[in-house]
C-alpha cells in the first residue's frame, strides 16, 4: 500500500485507513499470529471490574496491578494519542501433549505448558514490532506502540473487545475454534482505524467446571478469582514461605497451573502450536520431582536460560519442588532429595522442606 500522503482526508475517512485492517490481518498470519482484533481505546466494563478486585485484596503481592493510576484501564492515559488498540493472538500449546498424565503421576513436576519452551515476551514483542513497521510504512503519519506483558494494560478486556473472544469463569478468554492456549499482545495506535465488533455473547453457559476443579478453591464464584489461593501465583509470584494450608492441595504443581483450562470443554478445539520456540525443553515436560530439586544454581540457571520459569528464582523453585514432594509417594528417590536439601542455606526452602520431611513421618 501506498502511504498515506493525503493531510485533507478527515480522520476515518481515508480510504487506505478502511483498507488495512484487511492487511494487518494478513501480515499477521505471516507473523504467526493466528488471530487479530481491533477496538477503540476504551475498556468498557473491564476497569470497573479491575478496581473492585483490586479493592478486595484479591491481587495480594501483585502490586503493580494497582500502580499506575488509571493507566492500566485507560489507554490514553498510558499513551497519550492512542485511539485504537490491535489485538493480536498467538497459540502456545505444544504437541503433543500429555498434561493430565504427569498431573496423576505424584512424582512428575507439573509446569504449566506456557512454561515449557522460551519466553515468549521477546518472540512477540519482536512480532509486534515488524508488524507496527509494516502499519507505519503502509499509512504513515500515526503512532504506533507493542507491548507484550511490558505495560500496565488490560489485555484480556481488550481482546474481548476487539472480538477476539469472551471472558469464561476462569476469568480466561476463551476463543470457540481455539480455546484459551494463548497468548496475547497489542499494539496502541492513534491511527482510527476501523473497529470489529466486541465478542458479547458467553459460551460457558450453565457449565462450572473450572471452578469446581480448582486444587486450592481460588474461585470465590464466577469470572472472581482471589489470586492468594491461586497457584499460579503461589509458584510464581509469592515471595516468603506458602500458607501451610495450602501446601497439600498444590500437589505436583511446581511452576504454574492449568487446571481450570485442561477441564474447559472449548479446548478441544484448541490448536498445537506451530512455534518451534513453544516447544518443551530439557525435558520439562516430564521430569521427576527429586530431579528437579538436585539441580543446583548454576544448572537452574543453565536449563532455564530464556525460559518464564527464571522468574520465580531458584530459591523459590526449590521452596515450589519441596512442596511437590512433600506431596509424592515415599520413594527412596524421593526421601533422599528431600534430605539432601535439610541444610539448605536458605531459611525459606529449610522450612518447606521439614514441612515436606514430616509429611513422610521424618
């Protein structure tokens, strides 16, 4: 396409504007996008819906869920200009797969299957970028901005507007040819471009079976979760010891959890996805508990190189593989990992280990 050159166009009307989300449709899928949606700079019922959660403490240590003011629910106000936002979607789940195989097998350390390949904040942010590139050379004279988990900016409520899908009761957004394996990205524009039309209608129906599934019962009804009892955030975004009251219910789920989306129905239709990146690595994908916990620091270091797992840290991997294995059968294996690591220099993982060490009667 030609760029746009013509100043006395009014906005919204230049016929090159009415043209390209055609196009940024088909320079997605060249990216590996597999979905693209665009919606105006307002988040609707969404920031409302933010601000009671974060008012009940639902959010715990995340605080940065309520920094920035109204950014995270006004995009404007985060980028001054913005007008649109593109969403885009790209599908994570390797194949094959065998999730529920390793979740029955105690001695296994389930990792949540986004988990299992690279990072993929810089696969996508790379993506969104080329994509911005090619918009701006297409129809020039607008700003374009990506982010990737990189802002504070209410991804999924966007999605949903931009017809990318509805918000299940798992608070996941869920696509009915796609499920919800996914992740998402945007790129804030105030170019006006036109819009699709919100995904209104819900799909889940009279179904409730990701909040009866949850492990620790985090669901204190539908679309409301208290993220405290999530173990997503246990693993990953706790710092300090795991209520003990927990601990039993986590089972082998050391980095992560998917529970609520292997039982969702709508992802049947979910699609392997064509990333080599995606890809599960070192063997994540079905590695022993006890394995796992003799790594030392150097070989977490190694083996989770541009990996999401480096964000929990080692000491809280090993605080996570402690409890996994306080969960386990009383193997051989299992006890001797755990002894191992009784004098660990680390207060917080000696802790989660005598936990674990009584729980085998040690």
């Amino acid at each position: 396409m030609a760029s746009n050159t013509n100043t006395t166009d009014k906005p919204g009307t230049d016929p090159s504007l009415n043209a390209l989300p055609e196009h940024i449709r088909q320079w997605g899928r060249e990216l590996g996008f597999a979905d693209i949606g665009i919606t105006t700079a307002q988040t609707g019922p969404h920031a409302e819906r933010l601000q009671r959660w974060l008012a009940a403490g639902y959010h715990g240590q995340m605080g940065y869920m309520a920094d920035h003011g109204d950014k995270r629910y006004t995009p404007d106000s985060l980028v001054p200009g913005t007008t649109r936002v593109i969403s885009v979607r790209l599908d994570y789940l390797p194949a094959p797969d065998n999730p529920k195989e390793v979740l029955t097998n105690r001695e296994k350390a389930y990792v949540t299957r986004y988990a299992l390949g690279r990072d993929y904040h810089k696969l996508m942010r790379k993506r969104l970028a080329t994509l911005a590139k090619w918009i701006d050379e297409a129809v020039s004279g607008y700003d374009y901005r990506a982010f990737v988990d990189s802002a504070p900016v209410l991804e999924r409520g966007l999605a949903q507007r931009a017809g990318l899908g509805w918000i299940g009761k798992n608070n996941m957004l869920i696509h009915p040819k796609a499920g919800s394996y996914f992740f998402l990205g945007e790129i804030f524009t105030s170019a006006p471009l036109p819009v699709d039309e919100p995904f209104e209608k819900q799909h889940c129906g009279s179904c409730s079976a990701c909040l009866e599934v949850c492990p620790t019962d985090a669901f204190v009804g539908a679309h409301l979760l208290d993220a405290r009892r999530c173990i997503s955030y246990l693993t990953i975004e706790l710092k300090g010891p795991i209520p003990e009251e927990l601990r039993a219910k986590m089972g082998n789920r050391v980095f992560g959890c998917d529970d609520c989306q292997l039982v969702c129905p709508w992802n049947k239709f979910s699609k392997a996805t064509a990333e080599n990146d995606f890809q599960p690595r070192h063997g994540l994908e079905n590695s022993e508990l006890a394995e796992l916990f003799l790594w030392s620091e150097e070989e977490f270091l190694k083996r989770t190189e541009g990996s999401a797992i480096r964000r929990t840290g080692y000491e809280n991997w090993l605080r996570n593989l402690a409890v996994g294995l306080g969960n386990a059968p009383s193997t051989i294996p299992v006890i001797e990992a755990l002894k191992q690591r009784a004098d660990h220099p680390s207060e917080l993982v000696r802790e989660h280990v005598a936990w674990a060490l009584r729980r085998h009667g040690l």
